[in-house]
C-alpha cells in the first residue's frame, strides 16, 4: 500500500486480481442471517429486511456486479424440523415482524420503529415475534437471564443448530464462486461465515471491527451469551460446547486475525489478547496514528504478502454512535464516519476481499428516516432509512468497490 491515490477507474468497477484463489465471477450473493439468539436483544432481525428495503441490492448492481439474493434464512422452521421449538411457536412471526416493518416504513411515522410498535397497542409491549426456541420476547426490550448452571452458555444447542445453518448457506454460496455477503443477526453469526470461509479458503485472513472483541470463552464470560464469544470459539481458545460438533474450533489462526477499533474489553479477554499471536489495534490507536496507517499496518500484519483472500466482518457498533444509533451495545468514542467508510474502501482496494458480514445493526433501535437530513453526495439510489441501517448499505457499498470518484 502507498500514500499515492489509486488511479480512477476507467469506465467500470475495480477489477478483481487475477488470482486462482478467487471467486471467479463478479457476483454478489447475499445470505439474510436474521439471527438474535447469541444475546438477549432482539431486533436486529429485521436488518437484512431493512437493507434490502433501503435500496442495497440495485447499488449494488450498479458498481458492475451481479446481485443473487438466498434470502433469509428461517431458523424457526429449521428449529421446528429438528424438533428443538418449545411449545406451539409460530413458524410465520419473523415474516410479520418484517411485514410490520414495512409498514412503519410506508407511513412515513416521526416515531423510530420500536415506538410505532407500542403505539399500535395502546403503548403497551406486543409480542410480535417469539425467538425459534418459543421464547417470548418483547420487541427491543432487554430479557432477565434465565437461570443457567455456572459456566454453561445461554441456549449452546440452539444457537450451534442455527449457526449449523448460517455455515451451510454460506458454504454454498461460497462453493458456487461468489463474493458471499452475510446480514445479521447478532455477531453470532461469524462463527458460521468465517468457518464456511476457512473451510473454502484455508490462508484466509480476517479483518474484525468492533467496539468489543467477542473473544470471551466459557470461563471468562461474564454474561455467558455467545455473541461475545465467536472469535475465542474460531481461534481455538474453548472446543466442548454443545449444538457445535459440526464445527471445527481453530479454524481460525491467530496471526491471521487483526482487530480494529476495539474500546470495550472485558478483562479476561483483554488478558488473553495479550498473551496471543492475534493483532489488535483499539481506538488508541488509532487516535495515535490515524485510521489509515491502522488498516495498513493491520493488513500488513495477517498478509504480508499481499496474497490471502480476506474476510471483513464488520459489527457496526465499532461506529461511534452519533453516525450508528441503532445498535444494542452502544460505546462512547467509536470509529467515525469517514474512518469506517476508509476501512472499506482500503478492503476493497486489496481486490482479495471475497466475503464480509455485517452486524448488529437494529433498525428497532434507529431514529425514524429524516428526508429533511439529505445532504449534497447522498447516493441517489439509496431509498430513505433510517441512519444506521443506511450506513450499513454505504458500507457494504464502500467494500464492494464503490469510491468518491
């Protein structure tokens, strides 16, 4: 990488490098893993609908690739087929979720989406949604711990069934010759992406931005939800866990695994960074030498020879939350818009970028769509949405080649 600008394209998209470790065609299939059950929040479900919705798919057909949508992912029928639901759950809540949606976003409402649902039941809470193990949970709300014996990780069998899934959608689209790009879900889902990942590319090297470093093991966690645990669980750092005998722990070498962005670590983790071979660059660093030098180094340090396929998996709370409100686990002092917008396009930019999945973003949580907060250099394909769910579009947009000029 130099400090020079890339030359502009010349009447197309970035080329991919002719590299027989590739996909060979310019085709994006995106897989919808509306999966919340790594964690005790729901909403981000809704956000591969709320991508879709704001336009992603036309965008991105529009940077010279071809779009093949695998559609969500229905883990409540999975769930039923394997005999894992409690009780009667409906297998049709998710798609009433997504049909209310869709609703709120016609109306045109001044109310963010969580808001609107209580006010169609005369403010109170509606269960509109139950999680495919039967579970009721209110839209957005946080749920008390069910009691758990010590050490044991909150729904283990169902969330390994279900991230059996995401690994076999992924996997497929990935056998097929596409760049795979997966919508979560909760940040459970990359232990499913980046193992099928690993598997079609084993020097794969990953890119991981978050705010948190989901590297807690079943003996550090202090919440014992799994969405704080898939890189410890791709890295090898805990293997006995019920519902993941289809999965390969250590899949994942340290040394191909850079951070970026971290500033909410539990300690535990934070010990066990620091006696690993994994790369990590917090926000220190970057205060300390700037976003660009971060991404070099970072890229540098999983591939020094500029030769590995790269995986991005991308957990938009890693965005401080004045540009990305609509998230779960908000923390002070994030990436900024440009800095997080740059890391895509560098990712890009190394045109050995072959899959990337976003996270955590929850339209629930977003402020309602403000057509009055359009500026000069929005994209004009984009439909109005709400914020955070239009900078996931941007982002994906940004690491699939799209540039300022």
């Amino acid at each position: 990488m130099t400090d020079t600008a890339p030359k502009p394209p010349t009447g197309g998209p970035l080329k991919r490098q002719k590299h027989e470790s590739l996909p060979p065609k310019r085709c994006v299939a995106m897989v919808g893993a509306p999966f919340c059950e790594g964690q005790n929040l729901d909403g981000a479900d809704l956000a591969p609908t709320a991508m879709r919705e704001a336009g992603l798919p036309k965008a991105v057909q529009s940077l010279g690739w071809q779009w093949v949508d695998k559609g969500d992912l229905d883990f409540a029928a999975h769930f039923h087929s394997i005999g894992m639901c409690k009780g009667e759950a409906s297998l049709s809540e998710h798609h009433d979720s997504v049909t209310l949606y869709r609703r709120w976003l016609c109306e045109g409402t001044g109310d963010n989406f969580s808001t609107w649902v209580q006010g169609l039941h005369d403010g109170k809470m509606k269960v509109f949604r139950k999680t495919p193990s039967g579970k009721d949970l209110p839209v957005l709300e946080q749920q008390p711990a069910t009691a758990k014996k010590e050490k044991e990780v909150v729904n283990a069998e169902l969330i390994g069934a279900g991230l059996k899934l995401v690994y076999d959608a992924v996997n497929e689209a990935a056998a097929e010759g596409n760049f795979v790009l997966a919508i979560g879900g909760d940040h459970s889902i990359a232990t499913g992406t980046i193992g099928a990942m690993c598997a079609h590319y084993p020097g794969l090297g990953v890119i991981w931005i978050d705010a948190h470093a989901d590297a807690n093991t079943p003996e550090t966690s202090p919440s014992m939800h799994y969405h704080g645990m898939p890189a410890a669980h791709l890295l090898g750092w805990f293997t006995e866990l019920k519902g993941f005998g289809w999965f390969k722990p250590g899949c994942l070498c340290e040394n191909r695994l850079a951070y970026i962005g971290l500033r909410d670590v539990d300690a535990g983790e934070a010990q066990m960074l620091h006696n690993s071979n994994v790369h990590v660059f917090t926000m220190r660093d970057v205060d300390k030498h700037g976003i660009a030098k971060v991404i070099e180094k970072a890229l540098k340090a999983i591939d020094p020879n500029n030769n590995r396929p790269l995986h991005l998996t991308l957990d938009i709370d890693a965005v401080d939350p004045h540009f990305a409100p609509g998230t779960g686990t908000c923390a002070r002092g994030g990436l900024t818009y440009r800095e997080i917008h740059y890391v895509c396009e560098e990712m890009a930019l190394t045109e050995r970028l072959v899959s990337m999945d976003l996270v955590e973003v929850n339209p629930g949580l977003d402020p309602p769509p403000n057509p009055e907060a359009s500026m000069h250099g929005d994209n004009p394909e984009l439909l109005p949405a709400s914020p955070t769910v239009q900078l996931g579009v941007e982002l994906a947009l940004s690491a699939l080649g799209k540039r300022i000029m």
